[in-house]
C-alpha cells in the first residue's frame, strides 16, 4: 500500500466480515501488511501458560488484525471514504462526504 488513509486513534466501521458494521477505536497500524488493530473486532483466543507477568496463564482474549481495506473511518457519526489534500504546504486528510479536513 502506498498511503495509509487510517490511523492510530481513528474510529472506524466495519463493512465487510463476520465484524460487519462494528465501530471501534484503531489500536495499532501496520502499514506492511496494511492491517489494522481495532477495539473489539476480530476476537481471538489465545492459551497462554503461566509466566512471571501472567502467573495465571488462561485462556486470553485479544484483538486480531482485519485488513485497512475492510474498514471505513467515521465522521460524525458516519462511514467515509477518506482522500487527501494539500492544505497550503501541508498534506492533509479529507472526509470525502464532506469535504472537512480530518487532522
């Protein structure tokens, strides 16, 4: 990918996948593979064994990437394809539906 148009912090909808139509915060980005952590989308468990920082160890509930592709970032309140903008020597982002810069 060249660009990525989601970032770290960003609310998004899901629109594709057993996650369809979840919105959550972006937890990490990881523009190799252009993948996304979101909040609460895309659960895995994982069996972890006792360790000095999990004494416990147990059956742990994580958050598993999902594809940039399949997410869509929200603006007030609503689902938007996301462009950019050159804003005098800055590049910016832009809400599509809109036309307001995001950051």
């Amino acid at each position: 990918m060249s660009t990525m148009k989601i970032k770290k912090g960003d609310t998004v909808k899901v629109i594709a996948g057993k996650d369809k139509d979840k919105e959550g915060k972006v937890i990490a980005v990881d523009q190799k593979n252009g993948t996304v952590l979101v909040e609460g989308v895309n659960m895995r468990t994982k069996h972890a064994k006792p360790s000095a920082s999990n004494p416990e160890g147990g059956i742990l509930h994580q958050e598993g990437p999902i594809d940039a592709s399949n997410v869509m970032y929200v603006h007030k309140g609503k689902a938007t394809r996301v462009g950019f903008k050159l804003d005098g020597d800055k590049k910016v982002r832009v809400a599509k539906s809109t036309g307001e810069v995001i950051d």
